[in-house]
C-alpha cells in the first residue's frame, strides 16, 4: 500500500493548506479574478490567480520561474518529512516525479517581447525556464536528492500521471519514497491557444450548466510525499487509459475514460458503493461534460456524489490533477463537507446524464475518493484516495 506522508497545495482558494481548507467551506464566494493581461486584442476573461509570497530562487539561477518558485514554496512546506525520509533510506532512494504542461514558457513570452521590441536580450532570462525537465530538476536539486527524477507532460493529466509513475516507482523496488506532483502557472500560449479554439470562457465557468461557454485558466502547484510508511491517508489507485480519439476532442461514448475509472476501481479493490465522492474533471467546456456525465454514469448511475472545482480555482491544466488530489486529501483529513456544484446563476444542462451532482451541504459517506483527469489526445487518468482503515 502506498501511503501518503504529506500533501501541500497553492491555487486561488489559497496560499496553503489551512485557506484552501476554509474556502471549500465557502463556496459561494468568487475567487477567480479578471484581468486582460493575457489575450491579446485587449480581450479579458477570469483566471485562477496565486496571490502569495513565493520562495526567492535567486541562488538557483538557471531555475528561477515562476513555476520552481511554486514548487519551492510547498517543498518547504513538506521538507521535514523529506528529511526524515532521507535518514531513514538516503537521498539515493528517493525520487522525484513532476507534472507540468508549461513549465516556465512565459518567462520566454516576457523575453521575446523585449527582444521583438528592441532587440535587446534579458540579461536575467534562461532558455532552462522553459524545458519540461526543470521541475523535477530543480526540486532534486533544491532537496539533495538523487533518486530518480524526471517530469512528465501530458496536458491536463500530467500530475496525476505524476502520482502514477511515483507509485509504480515505489512498487517496484526502485524507490522507498517518493515527491510527486507539479505546477503550472499562467502562462499567455495556452491561454490564446485555448481562445483559439472557442473553448476560453470570458464569464466565470460554469462546469455542467446549461448556458456554460467553455473553461477559465487558473495557475497551481501541489507536491505530496509518497512512501510505504504507514500514515492517515492512502493512494488505493491510479487507473490510466489513452483513447487516441482526437488530439483535443474527448471520445463522446467515454469509452477511455470509463475504462480509466474501472480500472482504477479494480487496483484499489473498490466497488461502486465504496466511493464516497468524484471530483470531476469538469471543464465547462460542451463536449468535456457531456462526455464525462455518460461516462460516470455508465459506471456509478446516480448513486455517487459528484461535483467539479474548476470554476473555484479555473483550469489549472498539468496541475490539475495533483491539485484536486490535495483537495480530496483535505476533504478526507479534515472531514469537510463536499464541494457544492454551482448552479446558482444557470441550471443543469438537462442533456447531460442523470449523475448525483453536490448541490447543498453534504458529508461523504465513505472516505474513498476519486478524481478524473482527462487530457489531450486521450489521455485519462483516475486518482482514488482514502483513509487509512488498518
């Protein structure tokens, strides 16, 4: 059994722990922001916004992003319990697994501005920022640790593919620990890409709604420290299938995401009426929903909690998944009530299949919990995490 040591999160619902916490216990309150720094024509929309004080990484110059400077925000958080891990089997044994989709491209969108301006280079500006490989590169450095590290980049499932590899690393003998996660921060590519495909919402999304436009970007990070040392909470599973259907366009039938879920269901020795809650990729985008309802409902029917926190923190794309598996670990510890889904200003998009959506306040009744990740090109993944019951 893998088990999860520590967990440590930043989004907009907070700078840690404590204040994401006590945001899901306020989910009426607006915490994406509006801003038109990023579009271009002067357009704007809402974004998830980190509002914190993040470590300075000016002694780790050929890593200082902002996406390290994230990471290095949550690695102290959770770097007692590294260290305790490093007495007990070394630094050689531990690993590092990041997840990211941007790493630290918009430090090269602020440097080719100023170059297209006047030609001029930024004398602070590192072509490493950029390269996918600087988030488990840095973070060893940063911890002294020599294990295995490498990121992985698979869209919007990357930190959940992050935990993935961190457990088969672990099961396999090659680790006795290790810190998975990721991060990923607002960054003008994405966010026009995403606009160029008509699927960037210029309203707060609305995941599952009737009148939902499409998805808000939001930035994130989130690391957990995972070992065989037994602790309170558990990763029971990690279910992964590729479909291959499109490169952007999830398959309508589910068919990979459904196989993701049952999977992931089988690892952890889990029956329907096992889960007590499923938080939903839910993207407020019309095919992304649709196709995430028939699949949950092929499997769960209406019998399962659901709800989806995309339009609390907005899409946080390759942290997506390690930041909503924090947030099911904070459901879990401290025994919150469910996040509710939103359909004050709308209503459900009846068209979509008859799942149990959180619409007031309610407690899980088992503390197994899953978490769906589905990405470009097919990419799923299902996190299940649970309590400790031994």
């Amino acid at each position: 059994m893998i088990y999860i040591n520590a967990y440590s999160a930043i989004c907009a619902l907070g700078s840690d722990n404590d204040k994401i916490a006590t945001a899901l216990l306020n989910t009426q309150k607006e915490y994406l922001t509006k801003s038109s720094s990023f579009l271009k024509d002067e357009k704007s929309s809402y974004f998830g916004v980190i509002n914190a004080d993040l470590k300075d990484l000016c002694e780790f110059d050929d890593h200082n992003s902002r996406n390290n400077r994230v990471l290095a925000t949550l690695a102290d958080r959770v770097k007692p319990v590294i260290e305790k891990l490093k007495q007990s089997y070394g630094s050689d044994r531990i690993g590092v697994v990041m997840g990211t989709s941007t790493s630290g491209l918009e430090e090269t969108v602020d440097a080719l501005k100023v170059y297209l301006e006047d030609g001029s280079k930024k004398d602070d500006f590192k072509y490493s920022y950029q390269e996918f490989g600087s988030p488990s590169n840095f973070l060893s450095d940063y911890l002294s640790i020599k294990g295995p590290s490498y990121t992985i980049s698979t869209a919007c499932s990357s930190s959940a593919r992050a935990l993935l590899s961190a457990k088969k690393l672990i099961e396999s003998g090659l680790c006795d620990a290790v810190i998975a996660g990721g991060a990923d921060t607002l960054c003008s590519v994405p966010i026009n890409g995403f606009d160029s495909m008509s699927v960037l919402s210029y309203d707060r999304c609305l995941p599952f709604n009737a009148d939902r436009h499409g998805i808000n970007i939001g930035e994130a990070g989130g690391l957990m420290v995972l070992s065989l040392e037994k602790s309170s909470l558990v990763l029971k599973a990690v279910g992964q299938s590729s479909d291959a259907y499109h490169p952007s366009a999830p398959d309508p039938t589910g068919e990979g995401a459904i196989r993701a879920m049952s999977l992931a269901l089988k690892e952890a020795n889990l029956q329907v009426s096992d889960i007590g809650y499923i938080n939903m990729h839910g993207t407020a985008t019309k095919l992304n929903d649709s196709m995430e309802a028939l699949a949950v409902y092929s499997i769960f029917k209406d019998s399962v909690p659901c709800s989806s926190t995309k339009y609390l923190t907005g899409h946080t794309l390759g942290a997506a998944g390690i930041l909503e598996a924090c947030i099911l670990c904070l459901l879990i510890d401290r025994k919150l009530p469910l996040p509710v889904q939103d359909f004050s200003k709308n209503k459900k998009d009846e068209e979509l299949s008859d799942i149990k959506f959180v619409k007031d306040t309610l407690h899980p009744l088992k503390m197994n919990m899953m978490s769906n990740s589905f990405a470009f090109g097919g990419n799923n993944t299902c996190v299940i995490i649970g309590e400790n019951n031994e």
